[in-house]
C-alpha cells in the first residue's frame, strides 16, 4: 500500500517507465492539478496522454474557474489532455489510474486520493495500491459509456456549473437574481471583506518599478518583451497565504479573468503563469493600456491610479486579484 510521496509514486515515476496514457476516473479533480501534473511532466521531458473522468460532476457540478480551466487546457494541450464529466446517474465517487503504452494497460492505482492538488500532498492522508491494469482500464472504458467531454456545448445544459464568485457561497449559474451593478458592486466588496487579504506593491523598496523584473522581467534582450512575474515581498512568503512553492493556484481578477499560476525563483518569491510566462505581462498591459511588448513606466501606473494589487484567498487554491480603481 502507498501513502507517501504519492504524487511522484502514482502520476510521475510510471511516465519514466516509457508508459505514455494515463487514465483517470475521479470523483473530483481540478484544472490546477492538470496543469501541475504537466508542468512536471514537461520538466521531466515525458509526453503522456491524459484523458481524465471527473465522476461527482452530475451530483455536485463543476466550479467555474475548474470548467474553464479544463476547456482551456484541452484546448492548449490538444489530443494530449481530454476532460469529460459524467453526465447520468448514478454518480461515480471511484478513484482510479491506469497507465497505458497507447491502448495497452500495464500499471495502475486505486484508492483513496482523488485528482486533486490536496489530495496529492502532505496535507491530507491518502492511500494507493496497486491493482490489475486491464481491470482498471476496462472500469475506465465503462464510466466513459455515460461522459459528455467539456468542450461539448451541451455540457453547461447537463452538468451544474456554479461561480465562485459571491466568493463565500456557491451560486449556479443562471439562477442569480439580477441585480443593479452598485448592489452587485456592494455584495461582492462585503464578501470579500470576510476573506484573507493581502497587498502586494509593484514598487521597489526606493519606491520605483523596476525595468528589468516584475512586470518588465521581459524587457532584456533574448527574452519575449512582454514576460513578467509579480514580485513577493519576503515576508509575505512566510505567512503561509500563499499555496507553497510549485503547487498551482487560479486567480481571478476583478475584470473576470482567470489566470493559472505557481510561485517560482528563490524562497517561491514571484508568481509565475507556468504554460506561458507572458500572460501576466500581457494582462496588466491590457489594463493599464501599455501596447502589447512596450516597457511599464510608474508613470504609467499613476495615471492608471495605483502601483499595487490587493490578494483575497478564496481557499487553498483560488485568489481574487483586485487591481481596479
């Protein structure tokens, strides 16, 4: 029986062994393990196949930001990940992986840990064993008989996607009462209110924006000119409010983007976007109307109307970014 280090025993160590298909049904699953799991994959080198069953879906739905990440992540990672949602009953609260050599079973897993970045660390106690491949595989081939795949338009009409946002509630899509946008504007700052928050500056400790790191990490030759990261003060990285270093999280931004992130570099001080070290960049150019790979002054800053961003932690592994005025 496993119980340690299952992240490498389970999802890393048997794509070392050459095998290139991993077969996932799990209750529930989230878009930052996905992108955790290739993140290491590609740092290791191995292309594997995931194709993924998320089981719970038909009884518990999908939260936005994970329904989102995971089209976004079969759209990017195409042919290479597939995500589908089991979409009749009875739900499936089963936790199994089966590593194939294309269509050929050869190792797998089941047990307690569902495809989850929690379920994967040290923070909860999980156990795996190791069990007949072809069984598990043809488990996998008979929950896929009732899945509808994520990018199916007809998945938001079987499966309840709820929002995140009124940030201490779950709230379906669709059955929130319209409102006028002072109200909404209201609600969201008092559930935000109730959250961990902490601000982050963009200025250095001589009160300037540095033009070569942070925002401007980009600007040097050799580098995509719009490339950036934000910076963490030291003592931020201490606290703990922050998922520790190489673990993924989503932020959401007060504009209603989503961002897939991890920290990076000495002590986990800077936020990266891990499939594309631009996307920052290129978001807080968007919004501070800075021209796609141009230099960000404090100038430019000022005039937008502030040089730091406020964090909220929604939970283990989603922030709200607010970096309105």
């Amino acid at each position: 029986m496993l119980t340690e280090n299952l992240f490498e025993k389970v999802l890393i160590e048997p794509a070392m062994q050459n095998f290139d298909t991993l077969c996932i049904v799990s209750g529930y699953a989230s878009a930052t393990m996905v992108s955790r799991h290739f993140d290491h994959l590609r740092r290791g080198k191995r292309e594997v196949r995931i194709q993924l069953i998320v089981g719970m879906a038909i009884r518990d739905g999908i939260s936005e930001k994970d329904h989102k990440g995971f089209q976004e992540l079969a759209s990017e990672y195409k042919d290479v990940f597939i995500c589908r949602y089991v979409a009749g009953n009875p739900p499936v609260h089963s936790k199994t992986y089966a590593w194939c050599n294309g269509d050929i079973p050869r190792l797998a897993f089941i047990g307690s840990a569902n495809y989850t970045q929690v379920a994967f660390s040290t923070s909860r106690r999980e156990a795996m064993i190791e069990y007949d491949a072809e069984r598990v595989r043809d488990y996998f081939d008979l929950i896929q008989r009732d899945t509808i795949n994520c990018l199916d338009p007809r998945a938001k009409n079987l499966i309840a996607i709820y929002s995140e946002p009124r940030y201490s509630m779950r709230m379906p899509l669709g059955n929130v009462e319209e409102s006028d946008e002072d109200e909404d504007t209201d609600r969201i700052a008092d559930d935000l209110a109730q959250l961990p928050r902490a601000s982050v500056s963009f200025l250095d400790g001589w009160g300037d924006l540095p033009q070569r790191s942070g925002l401007n990490w980009g600007q040097r030759p050799g580098r995509e000119p719009n490339q950036a990261y934000i910076r963490l003060p030291i003592e931020l990285t201490k606290t703990g409010f922050f998922p520790p270093r190489g673990e993924h999280f989503t932020i959401l931004t007060d504009d209603n983007k989503s961002l897939r992130c991890v920290r990076r570099q000495d002590a986990g001080k800077a936020i990266h976007t891990p499939d594309n070290n631009s996307r920052i960049g290129l978001y807080f150019r968007y919004r501070l109307n800075v021209p796609e790979g141009m230099n960000i002054t404090k100038e430019d800053m000022e005039h937008y109307g502030r040089t730091d961003v406020n964090f909220y932690k929604i939970d283990e592994e989603t922030y709200y970014m607010d970096f309105s005025v």
